[in-house]
C-alpha cells in the first residue's frame, strides 16, 4: 500500500508563506485524487485541498485565494503552496490519497504548520 511523507511545516509569522510536499512511496500516476488535510489541536481533522490526474482543484472556502495545490506525478509528489498564512492555519497538515470521496484509513505523520500573529 502507498505510503505518503509529509515535509515544509515550520514556524512563520502571520502574512508569510510555506510550500509543503508529500512524497508517495511509489507512482501516483495510479491515485485520480490526492488531498491535503489538517488538523488543529482540539478540532477534527478537515479537507484543505483536492486535485484530481487531470489537474482539478477543489478547495476550503478559508483558503480560497491562498492555497494552491498542485501535483508532479514524475517525481511522485503533492504540494500544497500556502501564501497570505494567518494564525488559524496553524494544524498539523497531512495528504492522502481520497478514495469514493473519502480519504484512506492510514494517514502519514503530518507536518506541523504554526503561524504566530
């Protein structure tokens, strides 16, 4: 089964950006929608972003206009740019592969994203 690491998360003051990356263990030519997820202490874990083989976007109302999310399937890899970042990003962000509209069961270790106002 394809494993997913997740790497980019750091500490950045409000208004700044981070690009986050997610490796896959083998080719995500076979997955037709990736997504990135997050977590924030206290709360469930939410949908940030979706992108589909062909390039579809969906994304969160609160980060519409900030976040792109992108995929590079010769290098086996989901990103997730984060521009204009405000305090309430702040989560552990996880990808996965989204299957029947609903993310796999096993998840990766996450990056910590913290943003300081």
């Amino acid at each position: 089964q394809v494993q997913f690491v997740e790497s980019g998360g750091g500490l950045v003051q409000a208004g700044g950006s981070l690009r986050l990356s997610c490796a896959a263990s083998e080719s995500t030519l076979t997955i037709n929608v990736m997504g990135w997820y997050r977590q924030a202490p206290g709360k469930q874990r939410e949908l940030v972003a979706l992108i589909s083989t062909g390039g579809n976007t969906n994304y969160v109302n609160s980060v519409k206009g900030r976040f792109t999310i992108s995929r590079d399937n010769a290098k086996n890899t989901v990103y997730l740019q984060m521009n204009s970042l405000k305090p309430e990003d702040t989560a552990v962000y996880y990808c996965n592969a989204v299957l029947a509209g609903r993310p796999r069961n096993d998840w990766g270790q996450g990056t910590q994203v913290t943003v300081s106002s």
